[in-house]
C-alpha cells in the first residue's frame, strides 16, 4: 500500500511502530499533534514539510533543539516502520490516516481536534460509511436486557443498518452476535490486541464475507487497557446515527462516562432504553439522553428524525 507523504507524517509522529519499549523518543500525543498541526497550517505548509531538507521551517515555528532533535528521530525509523507495515498488511491490517480519502468521515466531522491522526483496521473500510446505529451497555447486563439488545438488533437489521460496538462483554458482543446472525454487519473498535483478534476463525470469516470491520487506534500488538476502552467510546459514538444505551450503571462505568461524553459533545442522537429498573438510565436521560423504547417505528426512522421532534432535558445547558 502506497502512502501520501502528508499521510506518513502522521504514521511517523504520532504511531508507535518502529518504536521499541526502551526508546526514550515517544511519538506525539494527539494534543502535540494539533499543536503541530495549527503551527504548520499558520505558516502556509503541509505536514509532509517534515521530509524537506531544508528545516527553516521548525525556526519558524520557534523550536527548541530538543524538540528538534525529536522530530528528527520520529522521521529517521521511516525504514523500520515501512517494514513492520508491510508486516501487517501480510497478516490483514492496514493503516487509514486523516490525509486519505477513506478515513471514516463522521469521526473526522464530530470529533475535530479528538480525532485520532491515523487507525489501524482490519476488514472492509467501506463500512464505516454506511449508516448505523450504536448499541452499548453493561457487561453484566440482565436477561431482559440482554433480549432486549438482540431485539433492537435484529430490527435494525432489517433496515440494513450497520452496528457499531466495542467488542467487550455483555451487551457488545450480544448486539455483534446479533447483527452477525441477522446477516447484518459490524463494525467493532476494539480496546485489546487487534493482531489476537483476527486469529479467531470466526472473526477471520466475517471479514472475509465482508461484514466485520474491526478498527484501533493503538499498535495492533497492545494489549488491553481500561484508559483505552473508556477512551475509544467516542469512536463508537461518533460513527453512529444514533446511540442506544441498553443498560448503565449510576455515575459509573464505561457506559455511564461514554453516554454522558456524548450527550455533552453532542456526537449523535443518544437514546437510553426507558426502564425505570435501570437507574443508571434514569439518570441519564435526565442529563439529556433520550428516553426509547421499541415500538413499530423501524429503527432507521428513530434514528434520522430531527432532535426537535424528541423532548428532552439538557441539564448540561442550565
């Protein structure tokens, strides 16, 4: 795969490949990426300025040498990160960075300066396109929520929407499995090792009959960490239509923080399921989220109709 140099200097500055665990030189965190980015934009270049020979423009930005010599070493392991992407490609994960065309647009449109500068993926990027609904909740989610899930699924289905997810436990993997079994597709963005991830049988068909699409923002080989499931929520959010809330927990958790993450910064319609057993949900629909139950109003319906037709409180507006 042939990558844009403005695209490359995305991979060089901000991924972790080609860096070994002892490198004292770390790649940009995505606010030095921004800060990197407003820097070259006020003075009328592009990122691919990194690859010039001429470096009169970190002058210009006012760099210190140590900033310098930083930037310098990100762009000299260019060898060592085409090899291991090469790598990756041969075992089916590619690279998507802000600089190509197929980069999912709603997460370039609703997340702005939150947008991660580059994802690896594994499957068909054309899903991240289509029109979908995202389903999250608990792990521990009840029986009636667990059929309550695979009921909202199976529905969507029928309108050929795509589900987003996160691929954890409980309502995750139910409303996956659902959508799977509804010859529907998923689109999964996983907090845990995308390379682990592909070696299931399963998971290998349903990419290759093109209804998976697993997505990450972190080196394939990482493994899981709670700071990167509850940051990836707005992945999920964001890629989707609307966002239903299935079951939470009250002021805690990864569906508590993501649902009200969403309702703040607006990322899509987020509706919670209204059973008033739920606390967590009660609450959240207080805050703003949208109270839904199944009806016969089909899903894509619920979610495309304008935000005026919902009644709704923001308590984040007062």
């Amino acid at each position: 795969m042939v990558y844009s140099e403005n695209a490359m200097s995305a991979i060089l500055l901000c991924s972790y490949l080609g860096v070994k665990k002892d490198d004292p030189i770390k790649p940009f965190s995505l606010g030095e990426w921004n800060t990197f980015l407003d820097g070259i934009r006020e003075i009328g270049e592009e990122p691919s300025i990194i690859f010039s020979n001429s470096k009169d423009w970190m002058e210009r930005l006012y760099y210190s040498d140590k900033q310098k010599e930083r930037m310098a070493a990100l762009c000299l392991r260019g060898a060592c990160v085409a090899v291991e992407l090469d790598d990756l490609q041969k075992r089916g994960i590619y690279v998507v960075t802000l600089f190509d065309n197929n980069y999912p647009i709603l997460l370039r449109r609703r997340l702005k300066r939150k947008t991660p500068p580059l994802l690896f993926y594994a499957g068909n990027l054309e899903l991240a396109k289509k029109i979908g609904i995202a389903v999250v909740g608990s792990r521990n989610v009840d029986n009636a929520g667990m059929e309550f899930t695979r009921s909202l699924v199976e529905k969507a289905s029928k309108d050929r929407l795509i589900v987003y997810s996160g691929g954890a436990k409980g309502v995750d993997t139910i409303s996956e499995i659902a959508a799977l079994n509804s010859q529907g597709a998923v689109v999964s963005f996983v907090a845990d090792s995308l390379l682990n991830k592909i070696k299931k049988r399963e998971v290998m068909q349903n990419i290759a009959d093109g209804r998976l699409l697993l997505i990450s923002d972190v080196k394939p080989d990482a493994g899981f960490s709670a700071a990167r499931a509850m940051n990836r929520n707005k992945y999920i959010y964001a890629s989707a239509y609307g966002a239903f809330v299935v079951e939470s927990d009250y002021k805690k958790g990864g569906t508590w923080n993501g649902a009200l993450e969403s309702i703040r910064n607006n990322y899509t319609k987020t509706l919670v399921w209204n059973n008033s057993k739920y606390d967590g949900n009660q609450k959240l629909i207080e805050h703003g989220g949208i109270p839904f139950e199944l009806t016969e109003e089909s899903i894509y319906s619920v979610i495309t109709k304008k935000q005026a037709n919902y009644e709704q409180l923001d308590m984040f507006k007062k």
